[in-house]
C-alpha cells in the first residue's frame, strides 16, 4: 500500500509540477463558470433551446471540470509510454502501473472538480450542493476516459489536444436544453445524465433515477476504458 500511494504521489505531482498548470486549475474553472455560461446561454438561446441561466452556469462547472479532466488525463497516457513500459519492465508490473496512474487521474478529477464546484458556489450559490458535487465529479471522471482513450490513440500532443477539445465542444453544444427538439446528439451525448443532474441541482431541483444510475454508469464504464489505456500504454511490445 505504501509504494502504491507512493507511485500515485508521484504521478500527480508529475502532472502538476510546472506553476502554470496550477495556475491554469484556478483560471479555468472561473473562465467557465462566470464567461462560458454565459455562452451556453446565448447558444442555446440561438438554437431554441430551454436552458435558463442559472442551469447554465451550474453546468457551466461540469464543463470546466470535464476540459480539465480531460486534458489531463490525455497528457498522462500520451507523455507517458516510455516511462510506465520501464516502471512495468522494472518489476511493477502493467497493473499495478495502470491501477496508480487511474488513482492519480481520479485525484486530480476530483481537484479539479472541487475548485469548479467551489467556483460555482461562490459565483451564484447552489440549489442542492451534494448533487452538484457528484455531478461535477461525474464529468470529470466521464472525461478522464475520453482524454485517456485519445491519448493512448494520438501520440502527437497537438493533435491529441485538439481532437479532446473536439469532442469536448460537440458534447457540450449538443446536450440537454440546448436545443428546441433535445436532438439527437443530447441523446447519445456522453455526459447527458450528469448534465440533466447538473442543470437540476442548480436549480434546486431533485433528479429521476434514470439520470443517476446512468451517470454511475457513464463514469464507471470511462474509468475503466482509461484504466484499459493506462495498462495497454504500460505493456511493453516484444
């Protein structure tokens, strides 16, 4: 247990040693939250959509959250190949390389998803705080898989980023309210349901089970799709 806490340490740190991108942790979530909301808003406002204000700046926190996720969890797989085929050749194992890379993924999701919420709550206050917090969560945790199965698909950090900002953009300007019809990208947009219990919480609202069991769903099945990348882009190829 001590040389895994130890080794998910280090990959943290790994992600978080340059100042800029704790820098970048702050400015982010409240670009999102105080500017992009107002964005969703008038999008979906352009398109007939529903979305009021106040739903879209509580969602615009799972967006923050979710690019930040995202775009971390794509860095580890895609920077980090050399390193983990050495640390699994040295004796660790794929594994157990995979299981620390995902526990680190998900404490940095969760940061990242704690200084969204934080934002959020200090911008406009929320309806129902425990809801908000899982669903911001749930973003992030839905995007690490995205970011991890990019990164283990697209080496070059250029192009690996821009196809994250890619589906990143497409599933935030496709889902629920955004619309005057829903359409049918809200319907087979990743984070829909965590979306729905956004935009609920925020409001003061409590959701259905549909929209739990499938966020629990949703984020369980990315976390394991990025615990599939973290293992395939630590086995070493003979």
């Amino acid at each position: 247990m001590g040389a895994f806490a130890e080794t998910t340490s280090a990959f943290a740190r790994e992600q978080l040693r340059a100042p800029l991108t704790l820098a970048v942790l702050i400015v982010i979530p409240a670009f999102f939250v105080l500017i992009f909301a107002s964005v969703l808003g008038e999008f979906a406002k352009a398109l007939g959509g529903t979305l009021p204000t106040r739903s879209a700046t509580a969602i615009s926190a799972g967006w923050a959250a979710a690019f930040l996720a995202g775009t971390l969890g794509f860095f580890q797989v895609s920077s980090s190949r050399g390193a983990d085929r050495r640390l699994a050749l040295a004796g660790l194992s794929a594994a157990r390389v995979a299981i620390s890379r995902i526990a680190a993924a998900i404490l940095l999701g969760a940061t990242v998803s704690a200084v969204a919420f934080v934002t959020l709550w200090l911008r406009s206050g929320i309806g129902h705080p425990l809801h908000a917090a899982v669903a911001v969560f749930s973003f992030a945790a839905i995007y690490i898989g995205i970011g991890a199965i990019i990164g283990a698909l697209v080496s070059a950090p250029l192009e690996g980023s821009l196809l994250v900002i890619l589906v990143f953009s497409v599933d935030a300007f496709s889902g629920p309210q955004m619309t005057s019809s829903g359409g049918l990208g809200a319907f087979f947009t990743p984070t829909r349901h965590a979306a729905n219990l956004l935009i609920a919480a925020g409001g003061g609202q409590g959701s259905p089970s549909v929209d739990w069991l499938g966020t629990t769903g949703v984020a369980l099945g990315a976390l394991a799709v990025a615990f599939a990348a973290f293992w395939l882009a630590a086995r070493s190829r003979s």
